[in-house]
C-alpha cells in the first residue's frame, strides 16, 4: 500500500572502487543506508556480496530500496525475473558512478521519485524524472505521505490522467503535503481530493484519501475479533482504511487471536497498561482524541493521522538464532533478515562480530562465553521492554548453545511481562553438519552427537554414553572434544571408542569450517591422536559401516551407506 510502509534504510551498491566517493556522498544524504561493494573489488564497504545479481535480487525481495552504482540496463536485467511477482516494490535507482546522473526505476507507489529528487540535490544533478503527474504536479498524488493512504488506486489513475488533460481541482479537508505543489486548484473545479476518515465510495470526480486517524482499543482478544472491529468501524461510518492501529491491554499481548486480527485488519498491535476503564487507557495515550465508547471496545478518532510507533508500545521479541559455521552463504535467510530487523545483539563477542556489520541504531552488548545465564536474563530484560532482540549462537542454537539456556531462564521465571515476549528460535547449519557435507556423507546412516566438555555434566556420564553409543555402532560426533582446561579428555574418551571400533575406522576433523583458514582432514581411528584436535575441531567417528574412497582431487570422500547389514 503507497506511503504506509515505514521505509527501510537503502542499500547502495557499488562493484568497483570507483564508485565509492559516489557512494559516500550519498551516504551523507542518508546516514542509515549501508554500502555494499563486490568482495575483492572494494574495499571500505559496509558489506561484502559476491554476486550482484543475487544480492540484488535478494535486498529487492526483502524490500530495501536500492540505489545502484551502476548502467540502468544491469538493474533491470538484473530483477527483471522478480517484476511480475506481486507485493511491495521498494524505490530502485541507478546512477552513474560519477554522481552525474540519478535514473528513477522502480518503486512510483513507493516513493522513488521522492528519493531522486533527494539524491539529485546531493549530488547537484537535475534527477531523470518521467512519471507524467510527477512531473506536472511535483508529486506522486497517488503515493500520499506516511499516514495517509489512498480509497482506491484505480480510480486514482483515471483521477491523475484526467488533472493531465486538462481537469482543474479542489482540495476539500486537510491535505498539508499539497500547500505547495503546483496542483491546478480552483474553486470551481469539478474534480475534488477529499481527505477524510468517513467510509464511502469515492464518486467519479474525486481522489478520496483517508487519513490514518482511527484507534480501535480492546481489553482482550477474541475469535473474529478483525470482522467484529470491521462492523464497528462501518457502524461508526468510519472507513477502514482509517484505521491506524489496534490499541490493547498489555495482559493480552500473547494471545493469538489478537495477532491474527491485526494481520487481517492489516495494522500495527501497540500495547498499554489498563488499569481503569478501556477509555482512560486511550485517554492516557490519545488524549486529543474523540472516543466513541462500546461495550468492549473504544474507537478513538484523533484530529490527526496517528503514528502507531508512538503509541504504547509494541510487543517485545527476543529471537535465539544460529549463524552457522561462518560463512554467510551458510546462514539461512530468516537469520539475515531477524539481524537487520534486531535493535539489540547479545552474544559471546566472537559470534557477534561474526554476525555483523550493524547499523549504528544496532546496540551490541557483548559477553563472555560462559554467561549464558545471565545473557539470556538481560535478553528477557530488553524483550520485555518492547524491544527487537536476537542471541548470537555459532551452527545452531539448540545444539550446546544459547536456546536452551534461553527457555531455562523463562522457565524459572515467573515474570508475565518475560512469558508475554515474542519468543522464537531460528535454526542455522550446525558444525557437525556442515563439517560432514564437506567431507562427504559421514552422517547418512544413525549417529549421536555428544559433547565431551564436563563443565556442566558429571565426565562419569560422558564416558557411559560414549561407551553405549560406541558399542551401538552409532557415527559420533563430537562437540567442545578438548580444551586447554581439559588437556586428557580426548585421550580417555577415545580409549573407550577403541573398545567397540577397529583401528580402521575413518575420522574425520574439521576445523573452523566455513571460516578462514579451515581444515578438513581424514585419518583412521588408530592414526588419531589428541593433538590433532582443539576446541575448533569437531570429531566425526565413522561406524563399523562407514567407508573411505578417493576423490579426483587426491583427498577423500567418507560416506556411512544407508543400509546396515542384518545380523547373521
Ligand atoms: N551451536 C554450535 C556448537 C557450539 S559448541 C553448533 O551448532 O555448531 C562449540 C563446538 O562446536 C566447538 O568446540 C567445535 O567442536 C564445534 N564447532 C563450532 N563451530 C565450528 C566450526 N566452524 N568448525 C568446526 N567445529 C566447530
């Protein structure tokens, strides 16, 4: 919908070091936009891509407005298999990489007109602006600011082709955005922008524009609580589009009912302590407004659109994810997208610089790797405020990582504003994982994974699982398999391995996969020894069935077969 969206911070994108003072210049007009340059290319960028078609298309999807360094025609062909893929188009810009040029490409309802001209101010360029009405007007009458949107985008069309041919118009109610465009009013114009908050059809000769001035307050969710809130608003003859957000007692903020509403409505939920009547709660955040009182529910009317992010406040969300190995391209996309949406990041500080670059409005708090506890307290403590928090895991954060400690704490908490916050745990490749694709299929067959630190377990219990799962003939993967701390482990851990395994069996150690400088090895079980290993290592131990063979490239491939033999 035009104007509605609260935009994102563009991303400039450059593929060679020439484009970067460019860049920079518009950097300054926008200090939260990112730039992003080609790995090996640039340097001095605040991300890296390696391919720019897919960047491209990704940040396209994702809805960040784009402005490209670069020929228009790479743009184009770049998302032209994405345009007729319906949802919200960001602004799309390319300008030359010498400033010398600002080319609109994407993005009219969006506002990339409004972003030229910007951009053409800060480089001191005249933007290459085409939209007939834009032009006419200097303004998109069919994108209406923040706040205000549009009855129907249809009529509004034939509404600006007809001001082109020739059409004079009026102005009825309060439009501030259009005191000073050069619209051709006159008081005896037939065709008339009408903006207003009542529900009716816009007529043949009018632009009908409401403005977002409507709060619809409730104490509690309820199943059809979008039509009951629909039937409200119409009995009120108020239209829907008017409708800013849902106003509700912070009691309900978990219950699902009430997100579903606010999803059909198609509008923000903001939260406020109810302690009196529904009414005063509203009072208390809208005091201007005028309140329409029913059994169990207010409709707030305020003079002017209302921006629901600063009314109450929304609910929390703490989101545990894992990064994977280390490579980005290992990193799964809901990651990528809950680390841009993130306002704050805890994690053991490593992780965390993994997880970066951040925005300067980004906070980082950064701890050390034994405070789980205390970390996923603090989570709870920012969550709880309304705030959009993510814990940094490395691989995934349900394998010796943060989720558990994360549900630990809220399950020995008893505090309802902790129960309440948006809570979700997103996976990302763990170590075993991405250490067995590169070594082949090591885990094709049944396999236990294990972590051989006794930080937080009695060794006596680590060495009778190993023996059990050993003499089960089950891959093991070993986590955390030594430390400077617990130099022997290894050592005794393998002896009870080499109870049940032939020296033959393959191993494999992968070190720091997916990072720089990682290292894939295989050896035999009686070749292993702990020095081979560090807490950067994960183990794989084959079973009696996991097999070896080379690679065209001189190494080899390990593989456990799906099958298993049946016992003679
Ligand atoms: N949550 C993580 C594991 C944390 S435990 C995951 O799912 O991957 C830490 C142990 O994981 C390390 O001691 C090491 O054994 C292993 N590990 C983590 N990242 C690794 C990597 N990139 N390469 C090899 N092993 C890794």
């Amino acid at each position: 919908m035009a104007g509605l969206n609260r935009q994102q911070a563009p991303a400039i994108v450059i593929l060679g070091p020439g484009s970067l003072t460019t860049a920079q210049r518009i950097q300054l007009r926008y200090p939260q936009a990112t730039i992003h340059g080609l790995r090996g290319r640039v340097e001095g960028a605040d991300q890296y891509y390696d391919s720019f078609g897919d960047s491209l298309r990704a940040l396209y999807q994702q809805a960040v407005p784009i402005i490209a360094l670069c020929a228009a025609g790479i743009v184009i062909r770049s998302l032209a298999s994405l345009l007729d893929e319906k949802g919200a188009e960001p602004p799309v810009l390319a300008v030359a990489e010498n400033g010398s040029a600002v080319v609109p490409l994407l993005g009219g309802l969006s506002g990339v007109n409004v972003m030229a001209r910007e951009l053409g101010e800060a480089l001191g360029v005249t933007a290459a602006i085409t939209t007939s009405g834009e032009l006419r007007f200097g303004t998109c009458l069919l994108n209406p600011p923040e706040g205000y949107t549009l009855a129907d985008i249809e009529q509004g069309k034939r509404f600006v082709s007809d001001l082109l041919a020739g059409e004079g118009v009026r102005i009825e109610g309060d439009a501030p955005w259009l005191a000073h465009v050069q619209l051709p009013t006159s008081d005896a114009a037939r065709r008339t922008i009408h903006v207003g908050c009542e529900a009716r059809q816009a007529s043949r000769d009018e632009l009908l524009i409401h403005p977002r001035a409507v709060v619809v307050a409730v104490a509690a969710a309820r199943a059809g609580l979008a039509e009951h809130v629909r039937g409200a608003l119409d009995a009120a003859g108020i239209a829907e589009r008017s409708l800013a957000c849902l106003l509700v007692a912070e009691q309900a903020m978990a219950e699902p009912a009430l997100h579903q509403a606010a999803t059909e409505l198609g509008v923000e939920l903001r939260f406020a302590p109810l302690q009196g009547t529904l009414a005063s709660m509203v009072a208390e955040v809208l005091p201007d407004a005028q309140l329409i009182e029913q059994p169990d529910m207010v409709i707030a009317r305020a003079p002017q659109p209302v921006d629901p992010a600063r009314l109450g406040r929304k609910r929390g969300r703490l989101a545990v994810i894992g990064l994977g190995p280390g490579a980005a391209e290992l990193m799964v996309p809901a990651v990528k997208a809950e680390l841009s949406r993130a306002q704050d990041i805890l994690g053991y500080e490593t992780y965390v610089r993994m997880a970066g670059p951040f925005r300067d409005d980004q906070v980082q708090h950064c701890t050390d790797n034994r405070e789980e506890m205390q970390r996923a307290r603090h989570a709870f403590e920012l969550a709880a405020q309304g705030r959009s928090v993510v814990v940094v895991s490395s691989g995934d954060p349900g394998v010796f990582a943060m989720a558990a400690a994360v549900l630990e704490a809220l399950h020995a908490s008893s505090d309802p504003a902790w129960q309440r916050v948006d809570l979700q745990i997103l996976p990302g490749v763990s170590a075993s994982l991405a250490t067995a694709a590169q070594a082949g299929a090591p885990l094709g067959h049944d396999f236990c994974i294990m972590s051989l630190s006794d930080n937080l377990k009695p060794w006596s219990i680590i060495e009778k699982r190993l023996d059990l799962a050993a003499q089960a003939d089950l891959v093991l993967a070993f986590y955390n398999p030594i430390s400077k701390s617990r130099p022997h482990q290894l050592g005794k851990a393998l002896e009870v391995v080499r109870w049940h395994r032939s020296g033959q069996t393959p191993v494999v150690l992968g070190r720091d996969i997916g990072r720089p400088g990682q290292t894939l090895r295989v050896v035999t079980l009686a070749e292993l020894t702990p020095e081979m290993v560090d807490m950067r290592t994960m183990v794989l131990i084959g079973s009696s069935t996991t097999c070896t063979f080379d690679r065209a490239d001189g190494s080899q491939w390990v593989y456990t077969p799906r099958w298993y033999p049946e016992a003679p």
